[in-house]
C-alpha cells in the first residue's frame, strides 16, 4: 500500500496537524507547540549522549550524516525508533 495516501508516504507537518485536528477536534494538536519541541530534545540528547565519538580522530572539515525516526503513541508521545 506504499504511497496509496500519499507521495512517498511522507505528509509535511501541516497535513498531519490537519489529520489530527479532524480525527481529534478536542485536542487541538499544534505540531510546532507540542510535538516538534520533544522531536528537537530528544534529538540534543542523542547529540550530547554521543559527542564524544563523532569525529574521533579530529578531522578538519569533517561532518557525520544522521537520520532519526519517530514515531508517535495513542496519546501523542513521541518516542525515538531509531538513529541512523
């Protein structure tokens, strides 16, 4: 059923807020007041968990690539799947 809903299976965050707030009028989701300020907390963690590792050797001009997936429980919590 891969991209039956949607391009690539992504929505932007105004479309899942929009989502939300249909299927969910009395919560009154705000991806950029509720959701968003837990994804960047959770992602500092990580960060600051690893800095020690990233860039061992001291490279100049010297960058790591990372990916993290989210995904979000029945009563909206966001929870860290993985770091890639």
């Amino acid at each position: 059923m891969y991209g039956k809903h949607e391009e690539g299976n992504t929505l932007p965050f105004e479309k899942m807020e929009e989502f939300f707030n249909s299927k969910y009028p009395n919560l009154s989701i705000n991806f950029q007041n509720n959701i968003i300020p837990r994804i960047k907390d959770i992602i500092i963690d990580c960060y600051l968990a690893t800095k020690g590792e990233l860039n061992p050797k001291k490279r100049k001009n010297c960058f790591e690539l990372v990916g993290f997936d989210f995904i979000l429980d029945e009563d909206f919590h966001v929870w860290l799947l993985e770091v890639f």
